[in-house]
C-alpha cells in the first residue's frame, strides 16, 4: 500500500484527490493546520478512512517531523492562501504561504527522503497578463496579483530542486477549477449560492465585480486526476491542466440563472469594490501535453459545471434553512 500526504486536505482539491486516492486503495495522510474549531467539512465523510496529522507551511520543523513520522512515497503540496483579493489584503502571509511554503517543504523532502514524489499547486494565475493565446507549458509568466507572483516562486522552487537535487518534483499548472466543494467567495460559487437564494426566496440581489473576466473553468473532480497523473510518469515533468474553452463572468451568470428559470439582468448588481487592483482579463489553456502524454481528458463541461453547482446549492440552502429554524 502506498502512502501519499495531502497538505490542504481541508480545501476543495483535498477533499476530492483524497477520495480518489482512497479508491486507489492509498493510505492517505492529510496536513492540517491547529485551530480553535475544526474546520473539516469537506472531509467529514472521509474521517474513518483518512489519517489526520498536524503541522504548518509555516513552521520548518513541524514539516520535518511530519514526512519522518508519516514516510510517504507521494506528497500534493495543495496548501496555501488561494483567494486572490486576500493577496493584496495580506501579501506578506500569501507569500509566507504560497511562496516560502514550498521551500519548506521541499527542504524537508530533501532532508527525510529523496525518493519522495512532490507534487505542487502551480496556477494559471501565474500567467496573468497573457503573454499569448492559449497558455501552455512555455508561455511566459507575468503575474497580476500577489498570489500570482507567490505561486511563481512556488513554480520556479520546484522546477530548481528537481534539476538541483534530482527529485521527483511536478508543478501541475492547473486553470480554474470549481464544484460544489468551492469557497463561497469564488465567484463560481458565490454565484451558485446567490442564485440559490434568490430562487428560494432568501435575497434578491447579488453583487458581482467584473463580468467580462473570461476563465478556462472546469470541474475540480476532474483534475485531481491529473494531479495523480503526473506522480506516475518516468521522469517528472511540469504540465498544463485546462478544458481549451473560456467563458466570461456574465456566461457563468447567465447560465445559472437561467437554470432556475430567473432573469439574471433583475438581480446582479455591479460593485466597483469588488473590482481587483489588477485583473487578469483572460485565461485559456493548451493543455495538448496533458491530453497526449497522460492521457488526461476533463469529464465535465462548462454547462454541466454550472448546473451541478446549482444544484448542489439549492439543497445546501435548503438544509442550512432548515437548520437555522431549528436554531
Ligand atoms: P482551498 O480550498 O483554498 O484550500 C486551501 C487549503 O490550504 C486548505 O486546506 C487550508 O487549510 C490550507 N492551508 C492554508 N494555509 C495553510 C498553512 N499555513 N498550513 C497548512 N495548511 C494551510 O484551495 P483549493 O481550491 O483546494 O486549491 C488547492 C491548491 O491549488 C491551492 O494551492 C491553490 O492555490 C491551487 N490552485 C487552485 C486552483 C483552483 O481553481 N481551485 C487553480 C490553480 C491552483 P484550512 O482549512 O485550515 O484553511
Ligand atoms: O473565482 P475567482 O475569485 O478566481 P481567480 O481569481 O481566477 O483565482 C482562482 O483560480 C486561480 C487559477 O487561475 C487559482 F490559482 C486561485 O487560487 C483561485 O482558485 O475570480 C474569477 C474572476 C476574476 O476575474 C474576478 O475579477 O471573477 C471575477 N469576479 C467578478 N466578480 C469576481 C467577482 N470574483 C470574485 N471572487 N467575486 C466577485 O464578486
């Protein structure tokens, strides 16, 4: 039985490449961070079947104790700050955790056990203002945001102590990825939610920033696979993840809206707050190397994305109502 270690377990991606590595018949380990409350819902369902270890990006020896104690053969760096907006809030922290993290970690690795296979969180975002159309593998990076150039320095950190130190070190360049698992502050899911809402008689308004921000979007479930994927190559390779087709804010808008049978033009509202610093106004991928070499295709499409989240919301805002009249 191998062993892989999930640092974020508790995020989207977490939750659902843990279940898929259960079902690879894995022992799957994940990181979490102390806290005052547990925050697992996302592996509620899974706490029988996974082992939890504590420690943090942020503290050197934690992550060192970790990997000697736990001895995985994989470990999928997916931890981190991920929210952009909160990049420009808090820069320092992003970079605490999306940048030095990484060094943390793979010095560990370096440290415990070569042979370890890494995995890292790499980001479309890392293109930001596109040096081309689509984005593969070479493009050039030109981050937009904090986050951006944290993940950068995550990227490069990997692809250094691969060729410094011959480890089996992968930066996935994943595009955005969605489900009902999502944050409620990504817009997907903040959209998803809303509509809910607002079908269900519970608000009326949602407030967006940019609508014509165009994402290549797919579905989470579908790129947890990818991640495995490239831990079982020969040699370790970087890659690009992404379905080849973007859609702007107003398409995901729209669609959802018009999945619950509401006119969306009555309820967005635009709010320049919600506009960011620095936008990145285009994303699509090339993802040719991931489809031809690992033999990676996404399963779930744009449309099917969207209505999936909304109706996932529907019943998630009707529990939540539920509980909260029994409160
Ligand atoms: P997410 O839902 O925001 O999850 C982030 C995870 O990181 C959470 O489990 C969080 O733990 C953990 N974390 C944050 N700071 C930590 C620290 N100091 N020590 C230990 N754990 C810490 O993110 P996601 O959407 O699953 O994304 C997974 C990774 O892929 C992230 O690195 C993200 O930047 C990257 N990525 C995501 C996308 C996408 O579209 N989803 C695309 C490209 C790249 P708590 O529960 O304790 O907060
Ligand atoms: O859903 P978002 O917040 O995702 P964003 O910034 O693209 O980042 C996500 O994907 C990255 C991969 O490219 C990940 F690395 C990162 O961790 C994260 O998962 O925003 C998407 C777009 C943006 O252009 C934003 O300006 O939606 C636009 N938008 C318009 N109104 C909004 C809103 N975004 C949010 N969060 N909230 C709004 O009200």
């Amino acid at each position: 039985m191998r062993t892989a270690l999930i640092t974020g377990i508790t995020g989207q991606d977490g939750s659902y490449l843990a279940e898929f590595l259960l079902k690879k018949n894995y022992r799957v380990v994940g990181m979490v961070r102390r806290s005052s409350t547990e925050n697992f819902e996302r592996i509620e369902h899974l706490q029988d079947k996974i082992e939890l270890r504590q420690a943090d990006l942020l503290d050197q020896l934690s992550l060192i104790t970790l990997l000697e104690d736990v001895r995985p053969q994989e470990i999928y760096n997916l931890a981190a700050q991920s929210f952009v907006p909160t990049s420009w809030e808090q820069p320092v922290l992003t970079a605490e955790f999306t940048a030095l993290g990484v060094t943390r970690l793979l010095e560990a690795v370096k440290l415990v056990d070569r042979s370890i296979r890494f995995y890292q969180a790499s980001s479309s975002e890392m293109f930001g203002k596109v040096r081309e159309t689509p984005q593969n593998e070479k493009t050039p990076f030109y981050p937009r945001s904090p986050y951006g150039v944290a993940k950068v320095y995550g990227h490069f950190l990997t692809v250094n102590y691969r060729e410094s130190y011959d480890l089996f070190a992968c930066s996935g360049i994943l595009f955005n990825h969605e489900s009902p698992r999502r944050g409620k502050e990504f817009v997907s899911r903040k959209i998803s939610y809303n509509v809910a809402r607002i079908r269900l008689g519970l608000s009326n308004e949602l407030k967006l920033g940019n609508l014509k921000a165009a994402r290549d979007w797919g579905y989470a479930g579908d790129y947890v696979r990818a991640m495995w994927m490239m831990l079982q190559q020969e040699e370790p390779q970087d890659f690009v993840v992404g379905t080849g087709r973007a859609h702007t804010v107003q398409d995901l808008v729209e669609i959802a809206f018009d999945h619950v049978g509401l006119d969306w033009k009555k309820h967005v509202k635009l709010d320049p707050a919600l506009v960011r610093p620095a936008e990145v106004d285009h994303l699509i991928a090339d993802a040719t190397r991931a489809c031809t070499i690992l033999k990676w295709k996404p399963e779930v499409d744009f449309e099917g994305l969207v209505r999936m989240m909304v109706d996932a919301d529907l019943e998630y805002v009707r529990r939540e109502t539920a509980a909260s009249g029994k409160s």
